[in-house]
C-alpha cells in the first residue's frame, strides 16, 4: 500500500478523504483482515500472486470494507495501527461503490472474475452488517450478479481440466478464481435462502463446474504441486455421493459447497412438492424426505475433521498443507463453522414464517402481520409445539448454542493460539459479540435459534397452561 494506491482510490470516492480511517498504514491494516478473517471462509483470491499495485482499485475498496466489517464495532489496534471507527469506512465505501462496479465496460459480460467477486463482498456485507435499507439493495441487486455470471463462459460449462494443459501460470488462475467466484455465489444465495428466506436464484443442477482444488494448491506457488494434482469432482457427483453416504475428499471450502448443494437441494424439494399442490396433484412419498434430508445432512457432517463443525481451522482438510501460509494463520475459531448446518436441521422441521410471527416480528418483507394473522399463526404453532419435530428443532438449537457460547478456555489450548491477536475466542464462557463474528452469516442463525428456545418454551409450556392469555396479550401490543 502507497500513495499511489490510495490516490487511485480517492479518484474512485472522492469522499473518502474526509475519513478518518482512509490512511496507506490503516488501509493496509483492513487488508490484512481480509486476508486474515475473510479469505479463509471465501478463498476466492489467489494470495500468493496478488499485488496490490496490479489488482483494481474498485477491488482493494471492496477488500478494505469487508475487512473493515470483521470489526465493525469497536476500534483495532495491530502494530501501533489503530481503526478508529471501521464501521462508518465500510459504509462509506458501500453507499457508491456498487454503482461504480456496474457502470462502465468492465461490468459487460463477460465480466473478469474481480468484478464479480467484489459484488459477493458487497452483497454478503450489505445482507449482513448494515441497515434495513442496505439489505433491501443487496436482495435487490442479486439477480444482477447472478446474470453476470450466466453470461460468462464459465457458470454452465463443464470446468473439469488437466491441469498438466495449463502451461500459463496466470491462466490457470484466472480460471480457478472465476470457478470459486462461481461457488461463493451459489453458496450465499443458497444460505440466504435457508436464513432469510430470499428466494433461491441458483439451482444445483445448473452448475456443472467441478468443485474447488485443493486448499494446499490453490494457496501454493509451485507449479510442480498444480501440474501433480488430482482433478477434482464436479458438484453432481460428489452429491450423488453424499446421497448414498459415500465419502467425498475435499477441504473446508468444498465441504462449504457440499452443504450448500444439500440446502439447495432442500429446497427444491420443497418448491416441487409447492408445484404439486398448485396443479391439485398429490405428491406421492415413499417416505418421509425431512428426515431423508437430515440424515444426509448428519453424514455430511461425519465427513469434517474430527467429525465435528467446532475446532475448525482455514487448513482443516482430507489434504494437508505441507507449509501453512502465515495469513491462514490468523483465524482460528472454536465455535461453529457452519451455523447453517443447524438452521437447515431446524429449517426442516419448524414453520420458521409462523415462528418468526409468534415471537413477534412485526411484519415480512414489508407486508404488517395484522392480529387475524398472529392468531391463526399462534394456533398452529400451539399445535406444532407439542409434536415430535417441535423437540428435535430444540435439540439442535441446543447444540448450536452451546457451540457458540461454550467454547474451550484459552488456558487449555496452546500458547501460540492464545497469543494470536486476531483470535476472537479472547475470553471464556459465555462470550460472544455478534457485531463483531467474522463470520458474517453466523449471527442471524444463532438469532433465529434463539427464537427456536423461545418456542422449545412453548413447547413445554403449552401443555400444562392455557395458550389463550399469551395470544390476548399479543393481539393488544399489536
């Protein structure tokens, strides 16, 4: 990071002047979390051949916000560096730079993998850590990223390669970048989909790209290690795999797709069976597809390290690095790895509309709930609270809490761990900041599991008192 570079960006938001974050030693601190909190979930970027002095300033915007996001609560201070307030220079690269990535040649298809990858970073921020407004433009904008990547040579085309045809160091690249820029796309459409219930734009049998290399490759710079590597599965197999229960090899980020392609899967079920009843058809089951679903869910879960979404690392994998890169270094994370596995046992099995409307949310996607509604809804969930489904939503919710509130006291792990200063597991116990989760989708599920204890209370209270008194004092507060 230098002059040069901050210039270029200013000549981007002229605004940013006036902020008191936007300096080279604060900038190339937000690099530093984006490389340390954000790559490891979302390896999109090719670390070893990145250089800020080639890469789009429109891109190192978008890499400082996300970064910046990670903390967005409180001030950072590493090296002498301190962010004063790295909310407000999220937002204020935020506000314009998603009209700057989509004007101009450089969002005509097909669009160069950069591009794309900053609207993911946009719209996983504007979703997740930021205002109700915000989150309506990301919902919005979705289907333009999407179309964007349908238009590219890459999104419907089988991405099966010899690697030993690819003599071209930066085409090789190119080529991997633009094939997990496909994935994470899939990946937050599919979970926002399961977590807020947006709309599924991106189906799994759509995409016929093969899943990630290997994290020992893609963080590599030896060129002998990618002529020697092992093409990897495309999505329709290893899920075929995962179906009938057979291991699939891949890292952490392969086994984030596979979960997303199960979710998807999900719920296309569901707007199969949604279509069967449209037409007054009966959809004929054979058995029960929740609990199917769950149990390949359950597998899938058998397959992480340790068999067990806690205690993850950016390195866990079937593959070992022979050297782990120093930036992967810097997030290491005792609680759960994959909240949407819990939301998805959870999804399954409650009416997550009529739980969100008893437990008193005002109104979705604009539309007021009105007192009809929170009454007709207050009875079905009475009903539902007594059912079997209604106590397995509990215990899962009971296992994600105690994933993210429980964790192992620093004492017992070793020193290097309780040295590292992006470690966020700081204290012990019951410690946890929402605000402040480098995982940006983990603190909506655990909200909506809060809301799920909420109802494992109706569930044991319901069957010895009268529902009616709580229903009354709902329909007055509305």
């Amino acid at each position: 990071m230098d002059g040069n570079i901050l210039a270029e960006m200013l000549d981007c938001i002229p605004d940013l002047v006036s902020n008191e974050d936007f300096s080279i030693d604060k900038l190339a601190l937000c690099l530093q979390l984006y490389w340390t909190k954000f790559h490891p979930q979302f390896p999109v970027l090719h670390h070893p051949s990145f250089s800020t002095h080639q890469a789009h300033p429109l891109l190192l915007l978008s890499m400082v916000m996300i970064g910046s996001a990670c903390i967005r609560s409180e001030s950072c201070t590493s090296g002498g560096v301190t962010l004063d307030n790295p909310a407000e220079l999220s937002q204020a690269i935020a506000e314009p730079i998603r009209w700057l990535l989509l004007s101009g040649e450089r969002a005509c298809p097909p669009c160069k993998p950069w591009v794309i990858h900053s609207l993911v970073m946009l719209e996983i921020y504007e979703i997740n850590r930021n205002s109700r407004r915000m989150h309506e433009r990301g919902c919005i904008y979705n289907g333009t990223k999407i179309q964007l990547l349908r238009r590219s040579p890459f999104l419907c085309r089988d991405m099966t390669y010899n690697t030993h045809m690819h003599t071209r160091w930066d085409s090789w690249i190119e080529t991997e970048s633009m094939k997990r820029v496909a994935w994470s796309t899939f990946y937050i459409d599919t979970v926002q989909a399961i977590v807020y219930d947006h709309p599924v734009n991106l189906y799994a049998n759509q995409l016929k790209l093969t899943l990630p290399a290997n994290g020992n490759i893609w963080e590599s710079e030896d060129l002998d290690l990618i002529a020697s590597a092992s093409p990897t599965p495309n999505l329709t197999h290893a899920l075929r795999c995962i179906l009938h229960k057979k291991p699939v090899k891949t890292n952490i980020f392969g086994q984030k797709i596979l979960l997303a392609g199960l979710l998807n899967l999900i719920l296309q079920v569901e707007q199969t069976r949604a279509q069967y009843s449209l037409l007054g058809t009966q959809y004929v089951e054979e058995c029960n597809w929740q609990d199917v679903m769950s149990s390949k869910l359950r597998f899938w879960k058998s397959q992480l390290p340790g068999k067990s979404c806690c205690n993850l690392n950016p390195q866990s994998s079937n593959y070992a690095y022979p050297h782990t890169p120093s930036f992967l270094e810097g997030l290491v994370d005792r609680k759960c790895w994959f909240p949407e596995y819990h939301a998805a046992e959870i999804y399954l099995r409650l009416p997550s509309y009529d739980c969100l409307v008893y437990c008193g949310a005002p109104s979705r996607v604009n539309a007021k709930i009105t007192p009809t509604d929170y009454q007709a809804v207050a009875q079905r969930m009475s009903k539902w609270s007594k059912t079997n489904q209604a106590a397995v939503c509990a215990v899962n919710c009971y296992i994600f809490l105690s994933e993210m509130l429980l964790h192992k006291n620093h004492n017992d792990e070793p020193q290097n761990d309780k040295d590292n200063k992006y470690n966020d597991d700081s204290h012990s116990g019951l410690s946890y900041n929402a605000d402040n989760d480098p995982f940006f989708y983990r603190p909506k599920p655990k909200i909506n599991n809060f809301i799920s204890i909420f109802t494992t209370w109706i569930k044991n209270h319901t069957t010895e008192i009268n529902n009616q008194h709580i229903i009354n004092h709902r329909l007055q507060t509305n």
